[in-house]
C-alpha cells in the first residue's frame, strides 16, 4: 500500500532536524506577510536554512503565499517568489490567483499547492486549478470522510488531507483584539499581541474555549476541538491519499514533536502491517490524548458527520 507524505508545520528552523528524525516527510514554512496561520514566524534567511536543513535530509519544503494580498503586497510577489525559487523550495502554497500569476513570470516551473483553507470541496474545482498550474490541491476541513475519497477518485491532482490539529473558524483582517483593548482605554502593543497565545473566547452555554490570536494577518479564532484521527487511517490510505498534514499551530514544539512520531507510527504500520496498526490503533489514540491541554479535547472533525452551517 502506498505511504502518504507526512507534512508537519514547524515552529523554527531548529525543529526541522528533530521532526525529520521523527518521521516528517515534508514541511510547510513561510513568514505571516505571505503566509496564513503559519506555527512558526521564518524569514527570508530562515526559509534558506529550513531548505538546506531539509533537503541534507532528504526532505521537502513548501513556502506559505496564501495569506489575503491586498494590492500593495500582491505587488510584491514576483520578487518573494523570485526569492523563493532560488531558496530552492519545493512547491508554493497558494490561494489567491495573484499567486499564480507571479509564478508564471518570476518560477514557471515551481511546483503549485491550491490552499485557500475552505473552498477546495469539489473534485471539479480541484481539476480546474490543476489546469492552472497546481500539481496539489489542499481539501477543505469541513469534508467527510466519504466526500474526500469521492474526491481523491476524480482527482486529476494530489490530495492533502488535514489528519490532527486546529481549524480556523474565522479570520478577520482588522485586528479585533487590538480595537477592542484600545476602546477600552488599555495599550497593547502588536508585539505582545503576537506572543500572547493563550487568550480563549469561552462559550459557556456550550462548555467551550476558542483559541483566538493576531498576527500580520488579522484576527484569527479558532476550533474548541483539536481533529485527530490516528485511529481511523486505513480508508484514506486506501484510498490513496498523497499527503497528510499535522498543523502544529498554537501548539508546543514538544508536544508536535511527540504527535508526529505517534502518526509516523501509525502510518507505517497501516501500510506495512494493518493487522498490527488495528491492534495497536487504541493506543496511539490514548498517548495522544495524553499529550492533549485540559482546554483542547479531540474529536474527528467532518470526517464522520456532516457540515452544518
């Protein structure tokens, strides 16, 4: 049976080398000015260092340009994507078409990932970037199990499936906290703002807690539930699937660093022993859930319910 690429974001260049003995295959990197929801801030130099790493390891590395370009930046990408290219990244992460076209001009031949976090729910639009120039589509968090292999079935593209971490419920490109501690007489300076990542919203009819947090990009408020499905694997496996992705994202380096041995585990022995992994399934569930803050419960998303909006 055929591995899917493992795909980790990392919080530093320093955790490249403990995540690739750890079993990452591939990393998604980038700085908040092109990149949406990035775990870790990577500058020009650190994205050099974070491909050298990678590469003398016989990994991969994307660069993030999916964050919401406004002209000003849009009008920057040929030179960032010019740069990305001679970094030696291998794939851009992308949504807006600006993207693409800057690709066109400045890396014709730079591999293309379509991201744009929500509307990749259809095989037929999956097909229609890939005409584009994307060789990866990024499915929606919000899909079923049995839409993501209908999917992956007509896919004329690679498929990435989010398997463990956060969902974005909504992002804001005003940067809410900051407005509302300014009307109430309080500074809070972006810096600090940047570093606080702990604040919740908290829902107290629904017993829940939302992990909210700013950057470059706006307001960001996130799912009460980390998706975790260690234990439910095997049909994406066989349904090929080409890459699963562990969104580090508001979580410790330590505590991804122990979930991507875990999923490392578990899809070797999926592939290589399925007799072994349905035994064993439980387990990595519980070690999991050890690892987990009091605050972030895990559920499995979509995967076996349907989207309610």
């Amino acid at each position: 049976m055929k591995k899917p690429e493992l795909l980790v974001t990392p919080h530093s260049v320093a955790a490249i080398d403990l995540l690739a003995e750890a079993g990452a295959d591939a990393f998604v990197v980038g700085e908040q000015r092109y990149g949406l929801r990035l775990a870790g801030e990577f500058s020009r130099t650190d994205i050099a260092q974070a491909i050298e790493t990678a590469h003398a390891k016989g990994k991969k590395v994307y660069v993030a340009v999916n964050a919401i370009f406004h002209n000003d930046i849009a009008n920057e990408l040929d030179e960032y994507i010019a740069f990305v290219k001679e970094a030696g990244a291998d794939a851009i992460v992308f949504g807006d078409p600006a993207v693409l076209m800057a690709v066109r001009a400045a890396a014709p031949d730079m591999p293309l990932h379509w991201n744009t976090e929500t509307t990749a729910t259809n095989y037929f639009t999956c097909n229609y970037w890939g005409k584009r120039g994307a060789v990866r589509a990024v499915l929606a968090r919000e899909l079923s199990m049995e839409e993501i292999i209908e999917v992956k079935e007509h896919a004329e593209v690679a498929i990435e499936v989010q398997v463990h971490g956060m969902t974005c419920m909504f992002q804001s490109k005003r940067p809410l906290l900051g407005h509302y501690f300014e009307y109430q007489g309080k500074a809070m300076e972006i810096e600090n703002r940047k570093d606080a990542k702990n604040m919740l919203l908290y829902d107290k009819e629904r017993e829940n807690k939302y992990p909210i947090f700013e950057d470059a990009n706006g307001t960001h408020i996130m799912s009460p539930n980390d998706i975790c499905i260690i234990d439910e694997l095997a049909e994406l496996l066989e349904a090929g699937i080409d890459s699963f992705k562990i969104d580090g994202i508001l979580h410790s380096p330590e505590y991804l660093l122990e979930v991507t041995k875990l999923y490392r585990q578990a899809i070797d022995l999926c592939a290589e022993c399925p007799e072994e992994y349905e035994e064993i399934k439980d387990e990595l569930l519980e070690k999991i859930e050890d690892l987990q803050p009091a605050h972030r419960p895990l559920d499995t998303g979509f995967f076996f319910k349907e989207t309610v909006y």
